[in-house]
C-alpha cells in the first residue's frame, strides 16, 4: 500500500488483519481491552452479515482534526479522502494491532452505532484509564474535541 501524506492523519495505522471468525468475546480477549460498558454486546453492535466467518486486511489510519467537530463532518471528511469509518470490530483489531495506542486521547469508531432509546446514538470509543485500556461508548451526536482521534478504513474500488 502507498504512504498516505494529508495533515488530518496520525502517524498510526497500516494493514491490520480483521478476523470475522470470532465471537465479539474473542475480539474482546484478543485485543487485551477491557469492556467499560455492558451494552457493547453482539447485538447492540453487530457483525455485517457478509462479513461473518471471513478474514479480512484492511489499510486503517486514524484521522486528527484538531477541531472540535460532528460526527457527520468527520465521516464526510474521511469520505472525501477515501475512507470510511471504522466498525467496532475492526476497532478491535486495531487495539490488538497497536497494544500502544491509545495514549492521551480516544478513538472513536464511527461505523457502528448502536440507537438506545429513541434518537440517541452511541459509537465505540476506545480510550485509556491508567495503565488499563477500555472500549466504551459515546454520544454519536456529540461536538468531539479536539483531541479525538477517529479511526478509519480505506474504502475498496
């Protein structure tokens, strides 16, 4: 794959193998992250059908803004540059891929949304409490800060 040069990228990122084989607990277990939220299950945020029992490589970055910004701008911006966001999943292998990351600040999955209770719209979140690293979830409506970091997967032609 080409090295990809555009401001909005962190240095983190390249190929990372996405095993749809395994359960969500597997992923879990695999990618050493704890679960900060009960309602990050199977069925709140599950696998696309076509994807179940398949082993994929996909290129991942993860894109920085350094704005505050709405979801919906960012996966515009991802778009434009030929991403698209990433699912919790493929969040998942990146944890596994990257052990080091996050630092300071979360990454975010856009590509999965669970809707909890009429409107409000949650996405994985993956962010570090100390010495332990965590998915959780996040508002999808919400202003990211500047800090946020929002992985994502180049799209195939």
């Amino acid at each position: 794959m080409e090295n990809i040069k555009n401001e909005v990228f962190d240095n983190a990122g390249g190929i990372v193998l996405v095993d749809y084989t395994k359960t969500l607990e597997q992923a879990f277990g695999d990618s050493k992250c704890c679960r900060s939220d009960n309602d990050i299950t199977a069925k709140n945020f599950p696998i696309s059908p076509e994807m179940i029992g398949k082993i994929v490589e996909v290129y991942m970055k993860l894109f920085h803004f350094n704005c505050e910004m709405r979801s919906d701008l960012a996966i515009s911006r991802m778009d434009k540059d030929g991403f698209r966001p990433a699912t919790l999943f493929e969040q998942l292998a990146f944890a596994k891929a990257h052990p080091g990351r996050p630092k300071q600040y979360p990454i975010f999955a856009l590509g999965s949304i669970w809707f909890f209770y009429l409107s409000f719209r949650c996405v994985p979140c993956l962010a570090r409490h100390g010495v332990k690293r965590e998915i959780g979830t996040s508002q999808f409506d919400a202003y990211w800060k500047a800090p946020c970091r929002f992985l994502a997967v180049r799209k195939v032609s």
